[in-house]
C-alpha cells in the first residue's frame, strides 16, 4: 500500500498482492485505470473506519475491501492481538449512571466489565457532521472536516494506547486492552476512584492531612516514584493534578495506594524539551505559554500543587479565570497553606515549597524527591522549632503536650515551655533562678525538679503559673538522677520513686499530688547484701546512681538500674524481690525500656553504657532472651533469634490459634521468636520489633549482607501483636531499602497485562555507604510497639547535646522522639494515622 501525501485528502492505493483489490489495482495498470483499478479516497477511508471495518469498492461492490488492509494505522495492526477486547467479553453501555468521568481531549470513562472484572473505559467519541446538502462544496467542507475530527480521535487514541501499552509500573494504571470498535481501551478500575474525591470526603474535620501522616506521605511518594518513572521514559504528564491518580487502597501498610492515570496530553520529551500548551489552570507550571520550549519540570510546578492538595485536603485555587490564575502564579503567588508548625509535616512542606517554584532550574526532580523521601527521617520529622539556645531537655511519658527547656546557672537560671502539640513557644526565657537541673518530671499539675544541690522542688502548673514559688521543696541525701511516678493501684497509694546518685532510692506517698512527710528509703548496698548475700568487696557494691526505672507487671513491680545489675522491687510492700546482673563491671545500666507481646507477656529491655549491648528480659520469669550489640554497624537489616523462656506458653488468639494449626500439620512449631533490626545510617536509628515467631527459621548475621527472615510463604514475615497502621508502616519507612516498590523500568512480561501489579521489595539503584566502625547508643525508647535506639559514631569527640531523650505521649494516637541540638528542636513523627 502506498500513501500519497496530501493530507487528510490523499489517496490510498490498496496492496497490489494479496487481496482481490491490490489484483484489480494491477490489472487497472495494465489496461488502464479507468476500466480495471480504484484508488480509495483518505477521506474516504477514515469516515468509514469511524464505524465499520470494511469500505466498498464502487467497481465491485460485492467484495468489501478490510479497511485495515488500507489503513492499517487506523486500526492499530502492529499492536499484539493478545491486546484487542474481546467483544463479548465487554460489558458497557454508556448510560449516564455508568459515567466515571471525563477524561482529556473530550474523552468520556466508563465502568464496565471484562471477563468478569470491573474495568474503566476509555471512550474516544467522534464528532459526527451533520449532513447539508446546499451544494458539491457544501458536502467536500463537511466531508473534510468529519474527516479530520476522526484522525484527530484516531491519532490520540494511538498515542495515548502506545504509551500505556510501554509503561509497566506499579503506580502506572495498567491497560488491560484495546478496542477500535468502539474506539476505546479498557484501564484496571481503582476502587476508590480518584484522589480528589477522597480528599473532598475527608476533609471535613481535618485542618491538615485529611488521609492522616503516614498515608500521605505513602501517597507523596508514590506518584513521585510514577513520575520518575515516566520522565526517565522521555514521557512529559503535562496534566498532573488530583483528577488524575487514582486511589487503589487506604490502608497503610499495602504496598501500592495510588497510581497515575490519563495520559491523553502526555508529550514525548527530547533534548530539545517539549512544545504545547497543555494543562490545567492552577496545577499549570507558568511557563508553559504558546511557543514556549519546557521540560519535565512542569510535572515538578504540578506535584507541588499536589502535595497541597495532599495536606490542605484542598484545590490550589487562586481564581476563577485561566488567566488570572497564570498571571498570579508567575508573580510567585501561591495558595496559602499555613506554617510549617500548624502543619506539622516538615519535610513534604519543604519539598513541596521547591516543587512549585518559579523558575524551573530550581525545582527538583521527581528521581530527586524520591530519594529524598527514602531517607527514615523524611515521614518522621514533624517540624522544627526555633528555640535559641537550651542547655537541658527533660522529658517523660507523664510530659503531655508540653515541653520544658532550661538554660543557665544560679541567678541566669531560665526556662522556656512549648507547646509540642501546636508547636508554639508559649513561655520564653522565663527567669527562675537555682542551680542546674539533674533531672525533672512532670505529674499531672505538678512539675518536679531535681538539682544538682540535693534539692528538689515541686510547682504547679495550673493557670500557666509561673516557676519562681514551688509549692513544696524537699532536701535530699544525695544528688537526684531519676524520678519515677507510681500510680495508685489496689489498696496502695501513687508514690514517686527517687532514684539518686549513691544507689539510694527514695520512696514518696503522695496526696493530691503532693509528697507526705514519712518517706522510705530503699539502700541498694544493703538490699545486695542482706537479700543477696553479696560481699562488700563485690565491685558491683559500688555506689553506682540510680540511672533508670521501668514498671512492670501492671504496676506492682518497680525495675531499677544498680552499675551493671537490676533490682526488682514490690511496689506494695518495698521489698526487694529479684536481683538481675546483665552485665559485668564497669558496664553500667543506662536505660531500661518495657514493651508487650513477648508470648502474651511483658518484656524489659536493658541497654549498658560500656560493652554497648542491649538485652531483652522476659518479665515474668526473669529469662535473658536476646542479646544485641548496639555498635555493630552493620548489617544495614537484620534479624536474630529471641529464645523462648523455659516453661512459656504462647498466648493465642483465635486468629494466631488458627495460624498455628495450620502450621503443625506441616511441622513442629519453631521455639524461637524473631526480632527485627533496621538501622540507617542517616538517621542514625535503629528500630527493633519482637514477634511471636511462626517462621521455619531465625537467622543471625555477622557481615554485611542483609539477613531477612522468611515466612513459609516466602514473604518477609510481619510482626505480630504489634499496631498494623504505625509499626509496619514504620519499618518500612525507616530503611531506604524497603521501600515499596522500584522507580526503574519494570521488565514485566507483555503477555500478561491483566495480572496483578507486582511489588518490588527493593530499589536495586540504591547504593550503600559504608558505616561508621562503631556506634554508640544513647539510650532505649519504647515507641508504638517498637524500640528507638539513637546512636552515635563512637569516633566523634563530640557527643550529642542530648541531656535526656525520652518520649512523651500525645493523647491523640501516636507519640514524638525529642533530639535536642544547640539552637534547634526536631520533632519527628513515629507512626500512627
């Protein structure tokens, strides 16, 4: 077949082997065009390809010629026929109650259903000219025009197919095939349809983050990591907004939420850039003008409008008018979303300030975003406070949503409250004259404060009453380095431990949060020797301080830490009950943490300050269960065994009971449980959960190499009894290499396009540095069912100016880390909705 290049109005000739009206058109050669050939009109052709697939030769009207023998472009013929729709597989009408929305280029979605499954349509219509006979002019006109509605249709439904039919990504809407009559292609069906319906169903309530922290970050990242993958294909979206992602899931921990669809106005981007005025009015880059040379960065001018829209819950509207709205885009104007501290999402803030800059060389990438959202600290940083220079940091479970800093000495002496929750600096540089702190804790309306002149003072809180009278002072032996609250429980009353600096403990009964004159003392040297029989000469009858406590078994026993040993106190009746040696002298305990669901029961994780080693003790019976060093840089992810205490059963649930069922038919049920590691070392964290394990193994790594521990089904195994919506979300966000899935090219087989998105578990295009030799730990911190432990390179001369890092909870579902530095507060998120 050959084409004469006249346009719209250029002539077919048909194949002059293989169909009778190539062998008439060789005929009409040989004798004359006139008697024995036809030459088929463009025109013609395309009008006839708008609804049949043959057209009539007017000298053999009996033999139809197929259409996609003369324009076999029309018909898509060097697409794979595994991709055309079988007719009567579809089911779809296009009724008004059947209508999804409108698409680019006048394009119409449709639901329907194929092979049983529900799919989107995409429905290419035609504009039909209605015929008027006037004159031979009049009918060539409309004939011309018709002609050229239809190529349009045709061509954009090719360009649109071409492309979908290419990409092969998990945040890419899969096509699942092709139809010419109807013009159409049928999309995988997202079940919650697109984002903006979403956001407009949740907004209502919620100032900020209508799909809740961690799902909007999910989000976020996901259509940066479907925008990286197009601009690494040469592909320009050029129509980004919220219309056009649509939501496949809301739950937290599945591995794909959204995914990019309509492509209809996408351009084909060389080094050049790309031509066209393309987009929509108020996620339109402002340089996208007629003539006008861009590039992929107009995505990134687009993603920033997402990103408000992600945490406002709102459009990025600044007009009625296309115009207006361009004008005031390109004078730098943007839709107002509030300060960093109301909205409380610090980075995605930030990130999406440089995406919707003005001038496009300084906006990011999408490869660059997402590789800043795979660093741990990315989704946790709430957001920074500004509050000059504080010397001290105490915080506690007890602290609420306030937070007290103190600077200075003697008579410079001064504090500053913020308010963590709101994010405001409520009292400033307030003076309090006294000595420096050694420690404090906050009690209801009350605010303790230990010195380091053997004095603690106690004020109170209510009506914001300033800290210069306390309402009680009370003069102690020794140096307080730890307070710890008790509450009331059966017959006994709420008392505050007092843990000081000899190994003394002191034990205060309250009343109306007040202490009462007749405290106990408890003598760590004499508990030793008396209910231990331990020698004087013992180096573990130091006087070490009192530097951390833990309650465990519902509040009737108190664990604290003696230099390298633990002693268990019976909150009832003081006396010592246990005493546990984790460790040998010089190591000292400098933090303790509990955590639930250790076979149903509590366990107590102990961390020392010389051999850097953390341990976890099963409450209940006292048992070492695992050991972990804490400085081992590597691996970047690992998994050890926790032994199971001798004589522990694991309590089930009818979930877990029919778990285990299951898996004793196949064999005998593993004895250990796993514990899971995740370190980076941007962050400088690692997260470590415990689980009831139902895997065949446990494995333990000594080199560098990831060890992961598998299920029966071959998957990563997931923690059990731990919250679903904030530690799995967690673990998966706080190691670069987890994340969901891969921005390359996913070589996914072509013969099945129907299948399910598969997840890739890694990004292979992620290189790891190497670590620092040694690391560290500050301390343990029991968040969300997870265990944070901040460290340090060993190697650095200067420590973190961290006096205390403790956790304080929110009361609103999740629960924030506090790091102090010299001039700035980070306040990160760690889990939750």
């Amino acid at each position: 077949m050959s084409r004469q290049n006249q346009g719209s109005g250029g002539l077919v000739e048909p194949p002059t082997r293989g169909t009778a009206a190539g062998r008439r058109g060789g005929e009409g050669r040989e004798k004359g065009v006139g008697r024995g050939g036809h030459f088929f009109n463009m025109e013609d052709c395309v009008i006839a390809a708008m609804g049949q697939e043959y057209i009539v030769c007017p000298q053999h009207p009996n033999q139809p010629v197929p259409l996609q023998e003369l324009v076999p472009e029309l018909f898509m013929t060097d697409f794979p026929s595994r991709l055309f729709l079988e007719k009567a597989q579809l089911e779809c009408s296009e009724e008004e109650s059947d209508i999804l929305g409108q698409g680019g280029s006048g394009t119409i979605i449709y639901r329907a259903c194929y092979r049983g499954q529900p799919v989107a349509i995409k429905r290419f219509h035609f504009k039909r000219c209605r015929q008027q006979t006037i004159s031979s002019d009049t009918d060539t006109m409309m004939k011309h025009l018709q002609s050229m509605g239809a190529c349009r249709s045709f061509s954009e439904f090719r360009q649109e197919a071409s492309m979908l039919h290419s990409l092969q990504h998990p945040c890419i809407v899969p096509l699942v095939g092709i139809s010419i009559h109807p013009l159409c292609f049928a999309l995988q069906l997202a079940p919650l349809g697109s984002l903006n319906i979403v956001l407009d169903d949740r907004h209502k309530g919620s100032r900020y983050m209508p799909l809740g922290h961690m799902l909007t970050f999910k989000a976020a990242y996901q259509i940066a990591a479907g925008l990286a993958y197009l601009h690494r294909k040469n592909i320009i979206f050029c129509d980004l907004k919220s219309d056009n992602i649509l939501v496949w899931s809301l739950e937290v921990c599945d591995p794909v939420n959204i995914k990019l669809s309509d492509y209809g106005i996408s351009r084909q981007s060389f080094h050049e850039g790309a031509l066209g005025v393309e987009g929509t009015p108020g996620y339109q880059a402002p340089e996208i003008r007629p003539g006008i040379v861009y590039d992929e960065k107009v995505d990134m001018f687009s993603y920033g409008m997402v990103v408000y829209e992600l945490l406002s819950g709102r459009r990025p509207a600044l007009g009625q008018h296309q115009l207006q709205i361009a004008k005031k885009l390109s004078k730098g104007i943007r839709p107002n979303l509030g300060s960093p501290e109301e909205v409380q999402f610090h980075c995605l803030h930030g990130l999406m300030i440089e995406c919707w800059d003005t001038k496009p060389e300084k906006r990011p990438l999408a490869m660059q975003c997402v590789r800043q959202m795979q660093e741990p600290s990315f989704p946790c940083l709430r957001y920074l406070l500004a509050c000059d220079t504080h010397s001290q940091l105490f915080l506690s479970h007890l602290q609420g949503h306030s937070a007290v800093f103190w600077d200075g000495d003697k008579d410079d002496r001064n504090y500053s409250v913020v308010n963590v929750e709101k994010g405001q600096v409520e009292v400033k540089r307030m003076p309090c004259p006294g000595t420096r702190l050694s420690c404090q804790m906050k009690m209801d309306n009350t605010l303790w404060t230990a010195t380091e002149e053997q004095e603690v003072f106690i004020y109170s809180l209510k009506e914001m009453c300033p800290l210069s009278q306390p309402q009680k002072q009370i003069s102690c032996p020794a140096i307080v380095t730890c307070l710890f609250p008790v509450p009331a429980r059966d017959q006994t009353q709420a008392c505050v431990f007092m843990g000081m600096s000899d190994g003394l403990v002191a034990v205060y009964s309250l009343v109306d949060d007040m202490p009462v004159e007749g405290e106990t003392y408890l003598c760590s040297h004499t508990l030793n020797t008396t209910m231990f029989g331990m020698e004087d000469s013992d180096p573990r009858q130091r006087p070490y301080p009192v530097r951390s406590m833990v309650l465990v078994h519902s509040g009737s026993q108190l664990w604290y830490s003696h230099g390298p040993g633990l002693l268990v106190i019976d909150c009832r009746t003081l006396q010592a009950v246990r005493r546990l040696d984790p460790y040998d002298p010089p190591s000292s305990i400098q933090a303790l943490a509990s955590s639930p669901c250790l076979w149903g029961d509590e366990a107590v994780w102990t961390l020392d300050d010389y051999t850097n080693t953390l341990q976890l003790y099963h409450a209940a019976t006292y048992q070492l269960c695992a050991t972990y060093s804490c400085g081992d840089a590597n691996p970047l992810r690992d998994v050890f065994t926790v032994q199971r205490p001798a004589g522990v059963t694991m309590a089930t649930t009818p979930d877990l009971d029919s778990k285990r069922k299951s898996l004793d038919e196949e064999e005998e049920e593993c004895p250990n449980g796993k514990v899971t590691l995740i370190y980076s070392e941007e962050a400088g964290t690692q997260i470590i959960q415990h689980q009831d394990s139902l895997t065949d193994y446990c494995s333990m790594s000594s080199d560098s190499t990831p060890s992961l521990g598998f299920d029966r089904s071959g998957s990563l195994s997931e923690p059990l009894g731990l919250d679903r919506s904030s530690s799995c979300a967690l673990s998966s966000l706080a190691s670069s290499s987890s994340v969901p899935f891969s921005t390359e090219e996913e070589e996914r087989p072509q013969d099945h396009p129907e299948d399910p998105d598969p997840v890739v578990n890694s990004d292979p295009t992620i290189t790891f540095t190497t670590t620092p030799p040694h690391l560290q730990a500050l301390t343990v911190l029991a968040v969300n069912g997870t265990l944070w432990i901040p460290r340090y390179p060993q190697c650095n001369t200067h420590k973190p100016s961290m006096s205390h890092c403790h956790t304080t909870d929110l009361g609103v579902g999740f629960q924030v880390l506090f790091v102090c530095s010299q001039e700035k507060i980070a306040i990160p998120y760690l889990g939750g909705s």
